[in-house]
C-alpha cells in the first residue's frame, strides 16, 4: 500500500488540518508525531526507501527499530494537507536508539526541531501505557500561553484552575496538567524535563510557547488539547471581565463529578 492511502498517514494529516484550523500553528508553529505500529509499517513497506543514519542528539533505547510519522522542521501545517510528502515524513530509529533515518518524505527537510521531546516523551509513555500511547503533540495555544503570563507557574494551580472552568475537564485529564518554566526551545534539556512531566500527566504547559500532549491515537490527543484550551480560553474571559468569580464548580462538586464518573482526581490538587 502506498503510505498516503493508510488510515495512519489519513488520520495524521486529519489531525495536524484540524490543528491549523484552531488557530494554533501561525507560520511554522508547533509538531506531531506518531509512533507506527509494526502491522501498520508492514503494509506499506513497499513505499519505504532508507537514507543515512543521523544522530537524534538524545538517547531513546525504548525505542529502538520504532518508525515514527513526524511533521518537518520549519514546516507549516497549513501546506500539510496539500503536500504530505514535502511537509511530513516517516523516519526510524536504530538499534541503540542514538539515530535516526529518514524512510520517506521530509523532501529537502528534516523532523521537527522538537525531536528529542517529541521521542523522549514517546519513550516515557510507551514504557508507562504498555505501548498504548502512540500520539505527541505540541501546539501553540493561545489561551494557555496567556494565562502563563498571569497564573503562577505551578501544576496544582493551572490544573484546578483547568478543572474549574469547564465540568468535562477534570474527566477528560483527571490527572492534571504539568507545568515548565520557560526554557530555550528545540532541544535536549527541554525534551529532558518534558518526559519527566509525561510520566505524570498526559498534558504539559511550556509557559508562554505552548503545550504538548499525548494519547492513544489522534482523536484522543487532539480532544485532549482541545478541552483544556477551550477551558483556559474560558478562565481568559472570566478575567477579562473580572478578578474575582461570583460562583464556581466548587472542590465538593468536583468530588462529586468525579465518583459520579468514576475517575480518579489528583486529591492533592483540591482544597
Ligand atoms: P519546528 O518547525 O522545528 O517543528 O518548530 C516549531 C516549534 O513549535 C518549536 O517549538
Ligand atoms: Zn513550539
């Protein structure tokens, strides 16, 4: 099969569209990867041809021999849909997981200069989910990157702030959201400490750049990053009009919501 009639290179495109039409990838902003499945490469192997191997610049041995879709450094995901080949591409990781090689697409291109997060990240959650996660990416959302310029830089605040402002978040990351300072982007002490977040939540704040997400497949990563952007947008508009709210979900209704829907929150993060 040729990779563009898969459902996985499909459903990357899908997603990385959708990103663009949120508003959150102004020129070459933000990045996706996907971590291939074995049957998935196998049926597109005959579309696979090998270009030396390059240093990644970290070490990811959990994920030696994976194939990863990622989009392409200084890329614009608005040209993604149009040309998958010139603006994404697949690449794979050798054995000691110290390099990697371009296998298709990336024309005149190489991956996104977030790499060593994006793998690192990919390395964490694989060990920690048993190879069910599959999805990292990173936007820049805007209302998340404005409240890092208001909210303290902490985990247990933006969290339940998060849980606060709309009732399906604390179902959807009823673990929380992470929180990094900012920090000099595209390299390895930010991936470093990124997948050190990733072994705690799903979701990471990089304070006034943006966030990055992990899931299962495209449609949970993506709704992940969606709900706790549309909540941020909505505490945005709340202090937009006042410094204080008049009522609120309180900790007890948050209890609540969640014996109701059987998850578990972050008890540390409620008053
Ligand atoms: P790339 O174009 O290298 O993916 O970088 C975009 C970005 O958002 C960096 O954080
Ligand atoms: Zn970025």
């Amino acid at each position: 099969m040729k990779i563009l009639e898969s459902d996985f290179a499909k459903g990357f495109i899908n997603m990385a569209n959708d990103g663009n039409n949120m508003g959150w990838h102004e020129r070459n902003g933000g990045n996706l990867s996907y971590r291939i499945s074995g049957e998935e490469i196998r049926s597109v192997k005959e579309d696979l041809s090998y270009g030396p191997w390059r240093d990644i610049t970290v070490s990811v041995p959990g994920l030696a021999g994976e194939y990863f879709m990622v989009t392409g450094s200084g890329r614009y995901f608005r040209n993604i849909l149009a040309d998958p080949e010139k603006n994404t591409g697949i690449i794979q990781i050798d054995e000691t997981g110290e390099k990697y090689r371009i296998c298709w697409g990336l024309k005149e291109s190489v991956p996104t200069s977030e790499l060593p997060a994006h793998l690192l990240n990919h390395e964490v959650k694989k060990e920690i989910t048993r190879g069910n996660c599959r999805v990292i990416y990173h936007a820049h959302t805007t209302n998340i990157i404005a409240l890092t310029f208001v909210l303290p830089l902490e985990d247990a605040v933006f969290t339940h702030e998060l849980w606060e402002m709309a009732t399906e978040c604390p179902v959807v990351f009823p673990d929380g959201v992470g929180v990094l300072p900012w920090m000099v982007p595209g390299g390895r002490e930010i991936g470093l400490k990124t997948a050190e977040k990733m072994r705690e939540y799903d979701l990471v704040i990089w304070a006034h750049h943006g966030m990055f997400a992990a899931g299962c497949d495209f449609d949970t990563t993506f709704g992940l990053m969606h709900t706790a952007e549309k909540s941020a947008g909505i505490l945005v508009k709340v202090l937009s009009m006042t410094p204080r709210k008049r009522q609120t979900i309180t900790d007890d209704d948050l209890r609540r919501l969640s014996k109701e829907f059987h998850v578990k929150l972050r008890e540390e993060f409620l008053n």
